[in-house]
C-alpha cells in the first residue's frame, strides 16, 4: 500500500493506504513459495531419492494446462508402464513448463527472509523490498490456512516413499482429453490410499498430495501452495492473525462447503472495527446563527473503545467547519456548541463522524440540513443530564437529573423524558428530575427539553 501513490484528485501525494481502513489477506504469499523458484531447490538434509523427486515435482507444478501439455502427458501415462513415463516425462512436459520468467512464477519466488543457503543465489528482492515497507501494517489482518497433519490420507501421504508420493502426485495433474473420462471419474489407487480403497482425485486431493511434497522438501507447514509462514507474514508484526486450521488453498479463497467459518470471520473483523452511525438531533430551522448546539445519539462499538466524533459543516457541498481543526483533544462528548458565528439566513448540512481508538471513521453517515435565522432568533436550550445508577435491573429505579441544562437566551425550560420502552414522551415539566423503573432490560433513555 505504501508503494503507490495518488496522482490526482484531493488525495494526490496522499500513499494509498492512508485511505485503506482494513486489508485482509486470505492465503497472500507474502514470502513467496520455495516451489516457484527456477530450479527446485529442497534442504540438504533430505535424501538424494526425495531431491530428484522434488525435480519432477517442479515439472509438474509449473507446466501450462494447454490441450497439447494435456494430451500429450496423459498419452504418456496410458500408454506406458509408470517406470517408463516417469523416465520420459521430462522430455515430454519440456514445452509445458511455465518459465521462471513468467510473471506468475517470478513474482511468487522466495524471499528468503529465513536465510535457507540453497536460495541465496535466487532471492526475489522485489518481495523482500516490499515486506521491509511497514508503515501500515497496523492495518492488515492476515488470514492462513494449513492442511490438517491429522487428515488420514495427508498422514498416509507423508509414509509414502519418494517414488510412491510422485506417482501419486503425477497421476492426479493428469487430465484426460477424452470425454467418456471424466475428472470425476479418476480415483487414487487403492493402494496408494490409507483405507485401501480409492479417494476420488480432486482439487483437494490434489493439494493434500502438493502440501505433502512442501512438508517432506522443505519442512513448512503450508496449505497446498503457500507455506504458513509466509501466508502470516512472519517476522512482521500484523494487527492480528488469523489460523484456519485444516483449510487448503482453494478452501481459503472459497471457504468449506461444511462448517464454514471464514467468511464469517472475515465479516466479524470488517464490521466491528467500525463504530456505528450516530443519528442526530434534529436543529430547528431559523435557529441563532450565532448560538448553535448540536446533539447526536452515541455510536457503539463492539471491538472499540474510547469512540470520539468529529462535527463537519458543509454550506453550498463545501467544508465550512471541521471539529478535528478546533479543538485539541476528540470529543468525546455527544453535544457540541459550535465555537464560530455561522451566516444569517443560510442553508447548511451537517454530520457527525463517529471514530474509534485506532482513528478508523465511519464515513457512513447520514446528513441533516439546517437554515439560521438572525442573530436576535431563539436559540435551541442546551441539554445536559445524567442517569444513576447507570446499569441495573427491571427492579431498579434510575434517576435522572437535567439541572446542568440551559437556555442561551436565559428562557424558562420544561423538561420531557423518553424511556425509550414503549412509553413515550413524559408530560412537560418544570422540574429537571426524574425518575423510573423498567419492566424489562432496555438501553437508553431519551431527554427532550424545550
């Protein structure tokens, strides 16, 4: 986000992310994929037979789905015996390997933030330069998943011999061309399966099979394609991270068919972190210009705390008064005297932005529109109360006290309440105490004066 900027418009010179309020990131490489780079590389501590399988693995990780690739690789395995098609698949996939030039591979290679000796001579400082730019990564929540180690046919997966894993490996990338053999109808060898009978060859099966290649070659926990590490950012310090355990690649993007839960949580952390709208007291027209107050109902939060708002006046679509440029500190408070005179007999707009403690705004907001009077019209009193006890139960009795409020004009007050249980408005009165108990739990009372 901070390698961008805005070249017209209000926000020109402005980064983008100074306008991105949450970036989530589902399964994102953010360290790249050892599988991506150039020639495949694993730890030198594994066995000369697994290296050359991870060779054959690169082939078939990166060749180009075309109908001649398709044809041809799965003529190969049809017609021969497998020793035989593993012998010739490295001349027969040659014109189907995506290069290390192409965008899709280059970008994804490894940044080696973890300092692996095989990939120092093939580092993506593209990546590693971008990951070093962390001016908002208070704004990005990174979402990961991992293959379940617990999953029956991925612990199977990873008993397998070398030569066992790729035959696996190579059979489910094979597509057939002809039509009476349907994707569905392709099966995982029963011997080659956990409980001794076939497992259907799909893209999950397909991905178990890669997540087991990425473990045995590299030692990563990943999720068919990323590695975990690098799905979280790690080494970075993120606003949060989220793990799915036992999601694939294509279930991060998709969520799961059964007990979904990802994207309920990606809605939970969009929309907590906003305060909600506040809606505003209506202000009369031909009201003071020189004495003006307003009043907003407050904004909850679920995951906030310490809400602020910001009071904005517009006249004619234009900013005319923002509170963030007069005071010192946010107010916190939900009533506000406008410290300057506005124009006789004019029209304005008005709104109040509700703002949590990380200073993300919700710009959702409704507004209200107003015409002053002259200065010798009546003002709006200003209301002030409070409630005590202010939490309790159906039997207890809450006091309210509206003694702080008052009249810029210095005119006698009457007093009205609002339970906000069914009950309406209370009678005008002259008094500015009340009293009441509900006869359930409700959550806020109302204070009307006039």
């Amino acid at each position: 986000m901070e390698e961008h900027k805005h070249n017209v418009g209000i926000y020109s010179g402005l980064y983008c992310g100074e306008r991105v309020i949450r970036l989530i990131t589902l399964a994102t490489p953010h360290h790249g994929s050892p599988a991506a780079n150039d020639k495949a590389r694993a730890n030198f501590l594994i066995d000369a037979d697994l290296k050359t399988v991870l060779n054959l693995n690169d082939v078939f990780y990166w060749w180009q789905t075309d109908q001649d690739c398709i044809t041809s690789i799965y003529d190969l395995f049809k017609s021969n015996t497998l020793l035989a098609a593993l012998s010739n698949i490295f001349e027969t996939t040659q014109n189907c390997q995506v290069q290390i030039t192409d965008p899709n591979r280059s970008d994804l290679s490894w940044d080696n933030y973890n300092n692996l000796p095989q990939f120092q001579s093939e580092k993506n400082y593209w990546l590693d330069s971008l990951n070093k730019s962390s001016i908002y990564n208070s704004k990005l929540f990174a979402y990961y998943g991992t293959i379940d180690s617990n999953d029956s046919f991925y612990s199977y997966l990873m008993e397998l011999t070398p030569t066992q894993l790729l035959t696996v490996f190579a059979r489910s990338f094979i597509t057939s061309p002809d039509p009476t053999f349907s994707f569905d109808d392709k099966y995982i060898p029963a011997d080659y399966s956990p409980s001794g009978f076939p497992i259907p060859f799909d893209i999950h099966s397909q991905l178990m099979i890669s997540a087991a290649m990425l473990k045995k070659c590299y030692y990563l926990e990943n999720d068919g394609v990323v590695p975990l590490d690098s799905g979280r950012l790690f080494q970075q310090t993120v606003e949060k991270i989220v793990h799915f355990k036992g999601y694939d690649h294509t279930q991060m993007r998709a969520d799961r068919t059964v007990n979904p839960i990802l994207f309920n949580q990606i809605k939970e952390d969009l929309l907590n972190i906003f305060p909600s709208s506040t809606v505003l007291y209506t202000i009369d027209n031909n009201i003071n210009p020189s004495n003006i107050s307003f009043s907003w109902y407050k904004a909850d939060c679920v995951y906030c705390e310490n809400i602020s708002y910001c009071l904005e006046i517009k006249k004619v679509n234009q900013v005319i008064f923002n509170s963030g440029e007069y005071e010192s500190t946010p107010i916190k408070r939900t009533t506000y005297q406008l410290p300057i005179p506005l124009d006789d007999n004019t029209t304005y707009q008005w709104t109040v932005y509700p703002i949590n403690d990380k200073s993300i705004k919700n710009t959702d907001v409704d507004w209200q529109t107003f015409t002053t009077g002259e200065d010798n019209s009546n003002s709006a009193p200003i209301a002030f109360f409070y409630v005590s006890p202010n939490t309790g139960y159906p039997s207890t009795i809450f006091n309210c006290n509206a003694a702080n409020s008052y009249d810029l004009e210095d005119d006698s007050l009457t007093f009205q309440w609002n339970w906000a249980d069914g009950s309406g408005y209370s009678l005008p009165s002259s008094s500015p105490v009340a009293n009441h108990q509900y006869a359930t739990h409700y959550c806020c009372i109302v204070f009307f004066m006039t």
